[in-house]
C-alpha cells in the first residue's frame, strides 16, 4: 500500500526555497535583537525553520524513492 504524498516534487522545491530565505532572514534578526527576550524568540523561530526544513527534505526524499538513510555495504580492503 503506498501513502499518497501530500506535496509534488515542484511544491516541496519551492516550499524548500521559501523556508531557506525565512531562515536566512530570521538568523539576521537573531544578530539584531536587542534585548535576550528576542534573541530567545529568534532562536525558537530558526529551530522551528530548521525542523521544518529537515520534515521538507524528508518528503522530497519519499517522493524520489529514497524513503530512509542509506549505506553501502561491503568490507574495506586491508593493504
């Protein structure tokens, strides 16, 4: 059974490329927050940016075909 995915490929693209600017924008405001209470809001945002990024690139890796971490097998040669 497989899961219809909730975005296409070109969504996720540009669902990537939006969080990316918003995260680049809110680590600049991180460095001028005035006060630690808005330094503190700041970092919540770019941590909630940064899970949203890592969830998106989660999807796009489904939709590819590559649903998980991936190794290769084999044994290092002895010389």
């Amino acid at each position: 059974m497989s899961i219809t995915p909730l975005y296409s490929l070109d969504e996720i693209n540009a669902e990537i490329t939006q969080a990316k600017a918003d995260l680049a924008a809110a680590r600049r405001m991180q460095s001028y927050a005035h006060n630690s209470r808005q330094r503190e809001v700041q970092r919540e945002r770019v941590k909630e940016l940064q899970n949203h990024l890592e969830w998106m690139q989660q999807q796009r890796m489904q939709i590819e075909g590559a649903p998980g971490l991936q190794s290769i097998l084999g044994t290092v040669p002895r010389g």
